[in-house]
C-alpha cells in the first residue's frame, strides 16, 4: 500500500476510465470531472472499462505519482453513482485494492465472552 499521510482525501472516478490515459490525462479528469485539483495531495482511482485495471494518480508534494494495479483473477468492486465521484477512506482503498467489496464487508462473528 502507498503510505498515505493520515489526511489524505480519496476520491474515485465512477464510471469506466480509458486506461491508455497517463498522468496528464487522468490529471485532466481529476480537474474537469471530479472537480478537484490534481496538485492537492488527494488521491485520485480511475478503473478501466473491465474491471480488472486501476489507476492511482497522487501529489505527493514534489510530482505526480502513478500507480496501477491489474487483477489477475476478479474485478475491483466499483460504484456506479450520478455526481461522478465517491469518497473513500483509506481502510476502503485498502479493501478496493485486495479485490474486497469494500461497500459491505464481511466481519467475523463478534466474541460472546471478554477475555
């Protein structure tokens, strides 16, 4: 995982991206769609038409950073959505990027007893 300062925003780009985009690109999207600046030190996902390929861009205070992820079995659990963007927590990110539906995660069964 990218080791994100605590108060790092995250915000993903609902919808199928064109992952031929680079930073420029998907530094326009950040812009124009999420309505963000892709220089705030906010982390920005962009996920491919098949599920399988996401994109990260991030500002990390020098330069913009690129990082991609492709599955190999599975897609990343995606939220269709009309304002075009969704929030997301870094524990969320987290699950998104293992694969897990990070909307409903199963928990494991609480302890009856304590200790």
């Amino acid at each position: 995982m990218i080791p994100l300062p605590p108060s790092t925003r995250i915000y993903l780009a609902c919808g199928a991206t064109d992952m031929r985009k680079g930073f420029d690109g998907l530094a326009v999207l950040a812009q124009q769609v999420l309505e963000q600046s892709p220089h705030s030190g906010a982390l920005f996902a962009f996920r491919g038409k098949r599920g399988d390929l996401v994109k990260l861009l991030w500002y990390d205070g020098q330069g913009l950073c690129l990082f991609s992820k492709r599955m190999d079995r599975g897609r990343f659990v995606w939220p269709v959505t009309k304002t075009g963007k969704v929030g997301l927590t870094s524990a969320q990110l987290s699950m998104l990027l293992e694969g897990i539906d990070w909307r409903r995660p199963e928990r494991t069964v609480a302890p009856l007893l304590a200790g």
